[in-house]
C-alpha cells in the first residue's frame, strides 16, 4: 500500500493554485515511486522526477515517469518548477541546495516545496497521531512500532534531524522572491511511522486514511491541532 497515491488528490488541491499553468516543465526532486510526478503529467505538465534511490527511480520508471536517479545537485537543465516533494528537510545545506535549485529555473521560476514543519507538532497532535495509529495498529490495518513514554518527547526524538519547516522558509526566502505559503494537514499521511506496513485491501486502508484526514481537518478548522502541512513557493527573481 502506497500511502502517497491516497494523498495525490489532496496534494493537488493545495499545490496547483501555487504552479504556472501547463505545460510547464517540473523537476521533482525526491519523486519517489512516482505516483505524484504521473498525476502532473496527466494535468498537461512536462515532468521530470529525480531520486537518488535506485528502487524509486526505478518503480516510477515503470509508471511511464521520465527520472534521473542522482542527487539533486547533479541536475542540469532548464526547467519552469523545481518542486521538492518532503525531500527538503534531508538536505545537507538548505542554503546550497535551494540556490542550486535556483539556478536550474527559467527566468521567472519557482521552486516550490510540498513539506511539514515537524516543529509544529504540539501534545495535542502528537495525541491525535499516536491515538489514529493504534486504533489502526489494534483493528490489523497497520503494523508498526508504538512509542513509549511522553508521546510529544517520542515525536521530537524521531524528527529532531530534519530541518524544521521555518529553516526551510527561510532558505527559501534568502534566495528567491515572493514568498507564499499554505498550510495543510499531513498528520493523516505520517501514521504509518518509519516502516509500518499496511495491510490489504488497499481500499481499507484509503478509506481508514481519508477518515483520519477529514478528523484533522476537523480539528483544525477548529483550533484543537496545529496545520503541520507545508507548501511553499519562491520565483527566481529576474535579473
């Protein structure tokens, strides 16, 4: 089960408003299996994925994804977006990489994160998150480790070498223009944990996710969890 196709039409709802039209050309650095990369193409964009898992690269191969397995700093080309899809929080420098990004756009470009500032994460969400995962754990949906201790404390201690999503908008905004951000709920989409293993059928588990989903949406609109999502956007000023 590929939790990210569950979550591309969520994705894209917040995403597409922040894009040029298409057919634009996209980089997606970190594109993983694809699934994401496959549903801009369907959109009209022209869309090239990079990965540096050999495993990745190949599976989106195999849905028809143009990819370059490699890091991202040994990308060329020229393209109109480059959209790091929650691949950023790894990078060795912030500040290189999104300049080396920069220097890969069109004049006018974006780069354009889909991301989570795990610093937001307060005793409440890391509640909601542990609650979600052992129902799903207890009803044979899910199988993964359950923290111990102080829930708030586990999920700092499993984050802690990410940057944190302010790193990541202030990287961004040394280096580009036109700062825009939108949060988003993506609590639904980390409950798996680090490999957790859903069972089938697959449709089971997207509809337990979106249940989960639609509760953080819930919660949110209501003031009782933070929006942990993050999208972001730039333009590479013209020089």
């Amino acid at each position: 089960m590929d939790v990210s196709t569950v979550a591309v039409p969520h994705v894209l709802a917040h995403l597409k408003p922040l894009l040029p039209a298409p057919p634009a050309r996209i980089l997606e650095a970190g594109c993983g299996r694809g699934a994401l990369a496959v549903a801009l193409a369907d959109l009209g964009y022209a869309v090239t994925g990079v990965d540096r898992n050999a495993e990745m690269a190949a599976a989106a191969r195999e849905r028809g994804v143009t990819v370059i397995q490699a890091d991202v700093h040994d990308v060329s080309g020229e393209y109109d977006v480059v959209l790091f899809t929650r691949s950023l929080h790894h990078a060795e420098n912030l500040d290189d990489l999104v300049a080396h990004a920069v220097t890969l756009l069109a004049p006018g470009g974006q780069v354009v994160i889909e991301e989570f500032a795990w610093e937001r994460v307060d005793q409440a969400a890391a509640e909601f998150l542990h609650d979600n995962r052992a129902l799903l754990v207890a009803t044979g949906l899910l199988d993964t480790e359950l923290p111990d201790g102080d829930l708030l404390d586990a999920w700092v201690a499993g984050h802690d070498f990410l940057h944190q999503g302010s790193a990541m908008l202030t990287a961004l905004s040394r280096t580009g223009s036109e700062l825009t951000t939108v949060a988003t709920p993506i609590l639904w989409r980390l409950i798996d944990g680090r490999g957790g293993a859903w069972a089938e059928p697959a449709t089971r588990v997207a509809d337990a996710l979106n249940a989960v989903r639609q509760a953080e949406e819930r919660r949110i609109a209501a003031g009782e969890l933070p929006p942990v999502g993050l999208l972001a956007s730039i333009r590479r000023t013209v020089q």
